[in-house]
C-alpha cells in the first residue's frame, strides 16, 4: 500500500516520471453514473471520476476542504490512479495542492469502482460555492507538466451531513513523527461554556475528535492547546476529559477542553489554537568565563478554530444533543425563573433528559450549581427529585434545580451550570443555562395550561376536589380542601415538606399540608390527595378565596417556614364540599394509596352515665371498614364529631386501636362522646371521616344520630336484665343469685353473648367490666372479662366469687349486692346495665 500522490510528487521533480498521455476521450456505455446525472471527468474508454462527499469545515485562519473522488472503472483493463493528479481551484483562480487523506492500492480494477479521500486547505472565508475540483494528467510537453481533463463544482457534491460547526484538521505527523503518515483528527467544536468552577472561571470547550486515519492511536502528548482573543491574548489550556482514549479508525471520540480566562469578554473575538513546541535552539551565555548554553523552545502553531460567538447559555426551550457516546439522548431547559422575596433571589429551573433513540442509553450523574457573571459566587442548586439509572426510548427524566442567592443579586447576570460526574474525583460542566430577570410576579407558579403546573418535584395536574368547614366543640373550626395531584412525569416524584394557607382577600392564614398514602413518592400517572388544612375562628366566615401552596423549609423550633417556593393558587367554595349523607345500609369507597377500603355505620349508641343521678350520656358510633388492598392494609382511623339540634357541637373520641389488616379482613372503629341527657334528639347529626391529625379529618360524611337497636335473643325463655348491643357484640344477663358458703360468696346470672360477624380490632381494647357494690353502693371488687378468648365467659351460667376475706364490712355488704356492667374501651367505661341482689 502505497501513497500515490505523494509518490507523483517524487516522480515529478526527480524527472522520473514517464510521459502518458491521454489522446482522446471515449464515451461510455449508456446507463453509467455520469450520464445518470453526476458531474463526471472521463480519463480512459469506460472509466470516470465522480466527485462526491464535498465538505468544507470553516477555520481561524485556513479552512479544510475534504472530498472524495470515485474512480469508475468501466474499461477492459485495470488503471494506474497515479497517472492522474488532482488539485483545487477557488473563483479567483488560485490553484491548491491536496493530499490524500487515507493509505489505499495505486491500481483500480477493470469492473470495479475506487473511492479516494482528499484534503486541502484552503483560504478562511472560502466558501464550497467557489470551489472546483480539477483532474489533471501528467504531460512533460505542456508547461508545468500537468494537462488539465476536467473539472468538477465542489457545491454539486455538497454533503448533506455538511457540518457548518467550527472544525480544525490536524495532523498527527506534525505532532509526532512515529504516527502513521495518514494519521490525522478533525476536531469539530460542539459546544463551549464559561463556567466558574472552584472559584475560577474557565471556557470550556466540548470537541468530538474524529479519527481520519486507518489505524488506532491516542491523541499525542506533545499536542500544546491555546486560547486567544482578538487583543493578542492567549491562554494555555489542557485536555480535562477523553484525551488518553484511544480513538478506532474512522471514530470519533469526546474530548474537553478547558482555559482558565478568568472574567473574559467572552462575546470577543475568540480562536483555539492547536500546536506543539519548536525544536530546541542552542544559545551562548554571556557574562562568565565559560560561557553556558541554553536551548529555548518556541510554540509552533498547527492549525486554529474560531469559536467566535459560541459561548453563550442556553436559553428556555433550547434543546442540546449529547456528544458523550448516548446516541439519542437529548437535555432541554424546560422552565426558568427567578423571584426576588425578602429572604433572597430564588432561582428555579427544570432540566429535562429525553431518549430520542431506538435503545436504551444510560442517565449521567448529574448535579448543579447557580453561578454569577462577573463575582465568584455560586450556590449548590438542590434537585427533589429521583431518576432512574436508563431511559427506555422516548423516556424521559427531570431535574427540578432551586436554590436561594443573596439578595441584591442582579439576576440578569444568574445562570444555572450542569456538571455531569466523570470519575469520583471529576466532574465536569456540560451546559450552562441563562436565567430571565427578575419577574414581578414573584412566587407565582409556572403553568403548563389548564390544570397543569410545573413545580419544583415535576408537572402535576393540580386540581381542587372539595373544600368544607368542620366544626369544633370550642375555639377555632378546621377549613379543609381536598386538592388532587398528578404525577405528568415518566419516573416517580417525591413529595417534600410543604406550607400552604388561605386568603379571602382580607384575610389570610397559614395552614397545613398532609398525606394519608404511605410513601411520599407519586408514581409516573398516579393521582394522590393533598390534604390542605387551616384554623378560622369560628366566628370568621369564609366562604370562599384562594388557597395556596408549595415548597419550603420550616424551622421547627418556631414553627416558621423560609426558603418558600409557591406552587400554585387555586379558587375554593364552600359549596363544593358539602358532607355527603349516608345511612346505616350505605358503605363508601376509601381510595387513598395504603388505605383502599370500604366502611359503613355498623351501630349508633346510647348509653347511661356511670353514676346515678348524672345527667350526661354516652354516645358511640361503630364503623365497620374491610380492607380492598390486594395485600396487607391498615384500618383507617377515623374522627368527627356530633352536632346537636341547638347547634352545640361534642367532639367524638376515637376508641379503637390502628390495626394492620389483611386481604378482604374487616375491622371496627369505635367513637365516642358524652352528652347532655336529653340533647340528642332526632335532628342531631354525626359527622365524621378518615383521621388526618388530631382534630382534623377529611372526606367527611353526614348522618343522623339514630339509636340502633339491640338484636333479638336467641333464648326467648328469660328476662334479660341487661340486654345491650356493642357491636359487634351483643350481651345480655338474667337477674343474678347470691349464694353463701364458709368463705366466700358466689353470684350466679345466665349470660349470653351473640355476634355479628369476625371483625379486627373487636376485641381489641374491649373488655366485660364488672363493679360488685354494697348496699351503700361502696365498690366491693372488680373484674375484667374478655368479650372472646382466653379468659371469656361462655353461654351458659356463670359465676363471679368474692372470698370473705375482701369484704371489708360485711353487714353493709349482706344488707344487698348490685353488680354494674360495662364495657371497658381503651380504659373508657360505658355502663351497660345493672343487677341486683336484695334480702328484701
């Protein structure tokens, strides 16, 4: 393998060359590539060149003019390309040498086609319009000893990947004679950024090295980088990324460069420079008896890249392709904003990687920063959200930047800086982004249209559901919305800590956000409940407003909140939320995540007060619940509270433990209150729903407070005493006997106790709490009794013993016994009924 031009060149000025002259030019056969339409030189009876793949890459002071011509071989026999030359010529006609760029066979085949790759340089401003390609033939009888056959217009064989990005070619030779002659890397600019990392500012200048050679090889190490302005200045720079990857023929590969400029006009003429060092020169000291020598080394530049112009930011909507090998993966900057508040300049942007590819492509480690032209400012910009470690085709990922800068900060001159982690010790800028002026709206959220919002953990649809007032039994009642947000990412969001508030336009007050799912991530198009909350002084009627909420840091210690960043306003009415009325027979659907369920009102209750001659009652309300999940659940804790006729309100209690609940498993929930005897009449209503915090509850439902009656007895032979229902339970006794022995006394009473169905948490907390009195009504002894299990009584007679021995006066204690029932809730005492023994 041989390099033909070169060899011509040899030939030529050695006077070796043997004269061949083409005497005339033979048309082809019909139906070849020339007369198909493309630009064609014919040299021999049936063989052509074409040319085809014209490319001209723009440079500081020279361009490189790349080409390749195709030698079709139509003819009987195989041709010499080394009879033939090439040159360039430009619209003023200059003439310009070429070099192939590539090692290739001398000889062409009868009935084959040959491609050869050609490089030129030409003047900086040339243009591929005014350029031609001239096919020559060696001919000692005319003067300088090239016969011209054809030429060819480089514009006609334009390349449609023609890049019109700065590039530089460079070869390797110069650099390092042991490389291989064909050894040679276009360097084609992609980007470049002026970012300040570690207090300095640097241009980063992001270049894909092409290999144009037929062999592997590193970028050499005697390769010197430059940057200079249009003053003369230059600044030294070095190879930060990819320069020790060894780059395959015919590949390309990234490399970073970085100069350190400091804060450098960087809209000024600007130009890297590629070069290396000069070869040393002795020199004779002076000033000594023996004079020393010295050797000195001068920079000799190779080639140079004008990049005038291309450091800017980018601006919202620009989208940037990845040089780093992910084929598809794009990033753009969807959303700026800043918003000046009194504790600072709060800076948001959203940064979206998109795959556009037909594979997977990995997702870089990215993190960022906000920096501020013309200080050594810059603040650590917090993502809230997660990201995956691949994105599948037509994926995408979000990162939601924020951070607050000092105030007084000229927000102008603010832009957000991506770094993608090369290494543990590496990190390097990827693009820079521009951020507008300050907005006068500040803390006003950035609508996607409709429903839509962007906000710092993604797009979420954001939509007000209902809004009510639930009342309270003194001070302050509860304004609670129901807001539904939807996650519009393609990956998870997490939920992070959040202020919210409510104004009419007089008044405004701050309140609080809760979730009821057990995660604080949404998944990609899962839909969760915000529940956004605040006091009104019973006395403040708020009908309706805005309510507001979004992002921020509180400060536990007083309980206020800094660092907000709103994320949207929304009307709200009462009427939306009116409670919705159930009935016993009615069940409703809970479809928070963690708390699928059904419930419904299994029992509303009367009962008397512990002690003779209260006049308050207890009133309990039992719902039952069955767990939907297709795996474990948690019984939903519920609240409310009773509003009677009058319009006094009495806070229920919950009495019942939160129990975990299997598939299809069913659980109870007890609330309760004392009232006033009397005040309870058929107008009273019960209001209660699912247990945000204490005081609070959501999805609230409405029911008249109807007493439940007791279910019938299976033994239809006895006088119940005491006959109650406490679902799911019901327990009745007879009367009871008292019956005497040596050392102890023994009441005996037929019990009974039926059952509804299996529920958790029934027994939970709950047991048959007995109270034996004297006739003065003094309490003797105590029992506790499990309405099931271990421990419980059975249908039948039963007996409860006290030993004389406890009996401390005894004449009391003979004179007349009764013995009090109650159900005993979570150290709670209901009194179900009375027994009594009397001598009389």
């Amino acid at each position: 393998m041989i390099n033909p031009q070169r060899r011509l060149s040899r030939r030529l000025w050695n006077g070796l060359l043997a004269l061949l002259l083409i005497a005339t030019l033979i048309t082809p056969a019909y139906g070849n590539k020339a007369e198909a339409g493309d630009q064609g030189v014919y040299v021999a009876d049936g063989a052509y060149y074409t040319l085809e793949k014209a490319q001209l890459s723009p440079g500081s002071e020279k361009s490189t003019f790349r080409f390749v011509l195709e030698l079709v071989n139509g003819s009987v026999a195989a041709l010499d390309v080394n009879k033939f030359g090439v040159s360039v010529w430009d619209a003023s006609g200059s003439r310009y040498a070429v070099e192939l760029a590539e090692k290739t066979s001398s000889r062409a085949a009868a009935g084959t086609t040959k491609q050869l790759k050609y490089v030129a340089k030409v003047p900086a401003g040339t243009t591929l319009d005014q350029l031609q390609v001239e096919i020559y033939a060696w001919d000692l009888k005319v003067p300088g000893y090239m016969r011209s056959i054809g030429k060819l217009a480089a514009i006609a064989a334009s390349d449609a990947s023609q890049s019109s990005k700065p590039q530089a070619l460079v070869d390797m030779t110069d650099l390092d004679a042991t490389y291989a002659s064909d050894a040679q890397v276009n360097f084609e600019l992609q980007r470049s950024y002026h970012a300040l990392v570690k207090g300095n500012w640097s241009i980063y200048a992001e270049l894909t090295a092409e290999n144009l050679g037929s062999s592997s090889f590193k970028l050499p190490t005697g390769l010197l980088l430059g940057l200079r302005n249009g003053d003369g200045l230059s600044f030294s720079g070095s190879i930060v990324h990819g320069g020790d990857v060894s780059i395959l023929p015919r590949q390309k590969t990234t490399v970073v460069l970085e100069f350190p400029v400091g804060d450098l006009n960087t809209q000024d003429s600007l130009a890297i420079e590629f070069g290396r060092k000069s070869a040393a020169t002795a020199s004779a000291g002076t000033g000594t008896a023996s004079s020393a020598t010295t050797a000195s080394q001068t920079v000799v530049m190779l080639e140079a890249m004008d990049i005038t112009g291309t450091v800017t930011g980018l601006q919202k909507g620009d989208v940037q392709a990845d040089s780093a090998g992910r084929a598809g993966l794009s990033a753009e900057v969807e959303t700026v904003s800043l918003d000046s508040k009194s504790d600072g300049l709060y800076a948001e942007t959203v940064y979206t990687l998109k795959n556009d590819g037909p594979k997977a492509v990995t997702v870089p480690v990215l993190d960022a920063y906000y920096q501020v032209g013309g200080s050594t400012l810059s603040v650590t910009a917090e993502d809230s959200a997660s990201h995956p470690d691949f994105l599948a085709p037509g994926e995408t990922t979000s990162y939601y930047y924020n951070a607050v800068l000092p105030s007084g900060v000229d927000g102008s001159t603010v832009q957000l800086v991506v770094q993608e982690k090369k290494s543990d010790t590496l990190s390097i800028p990827v693009s820079v982004a521009s951020l507008p002026a300050v907005s006068d709206t500040a803390g006003a959220p950035v609508s996607a249209g409709g429903s839509s919002y962007v906000t710092s953990i993604g797009k979420l649809g954001i939509t007000v559901k209902s809004t009510y007032r639930l009342l309270s039994d003194g001070g302050d009642d509860v304004l609670m919305s129901e807001v539904q947000v939807e996650n519009q990412q393609s990956e998870a969001v997490k939920l992070p800590a959040m202020y919210a508030g409510y104004t009419d336009g007089t008044n405004e007050l701050e309140g609080q956000v809760a979730y009821v799912q057990s995660s604080p991530y949404i998944s990609a198009g899962q839909k969760a409940i915000l529940y956004i909350f605040t006091h009104v002084p019973y006395d403040l009627d708020m009908q309706k407003g805005r309510l507001f909420f979004g992002q921020g840091v509180l400060n536990a210690q007083n309980n206020t909140w800094s660092q907000k960043k709103e994320w949207a306003r929304l009307d709200f009415s009462l009427s939306t939320g009116e409670p919705a009325a159930v009935t016993p027979a009615d069940a409703w659907y809970i479809n928070d995540p963690g708390r699928l369920s059904t419930a419904w009102i299994a029992e509303t209750k009367l009962y008397d007060s512990m002690e003779d001659g209260d006049s308050s009652l207890v009133a309990a309300v039992r719902i039952g619940q069955k767990n939907q999940m297709t795996r474990n659940g948690i019984a939903v804790p519920y609240e409310g509270y009773i509003e009677a006729s009058n319009g006094e309100v009495y806070k229920l209690t919950q009495a019942s433990a939160s129990t975990k609940l299997n598939k299809d498993a069913k659980a109870l929930t007890t609330l309760w209150a004392e009232v006033p005897s009397g005040v309870l009449d058929d107008k009273a209503v019960v209001v209660f729903g699912q247990q945000i915090i204490d005081g609070v509850f959501a999805s609230p439902k409405k029911a008249a407070f109807a007493v439940s009656p007791n279910e019938a007895s299976s033994r239809d032979d006895l006088v119940w005493k005491v006959n109650q229902s406490v679902y799911p339970y019901v327990v009745k006794f007879s009367e009871m006997t008292r019956v005497y022995s040596a050392d102890k006394y023994t009441f005996e009473f037929e019990y009974l106790l039926e059952t509804t169905g299996i529920l958790a948490d029934s027994n939970t907390g709950r047991v048959l709490h007995f109270e034996l009195e004297d006739s003065t009504k003094r309490v003797v002894k105590q029992w506790d009794v499990p309405f099931e299990g271990a421990g419980s009584m059975e249908n039948d007679t039963q007996t409860l013993t006290i030993p004389k021995s406890e009996i401390t006066y005894s004449e009391d204690f003979i004179n007349g016994n009764r013995l009090r029932v109650y159900e005993k809730f979570q150290n709670h005492l209901r009194l179900l009924g009375t027994m009594n023994y009397s001598m009389d």
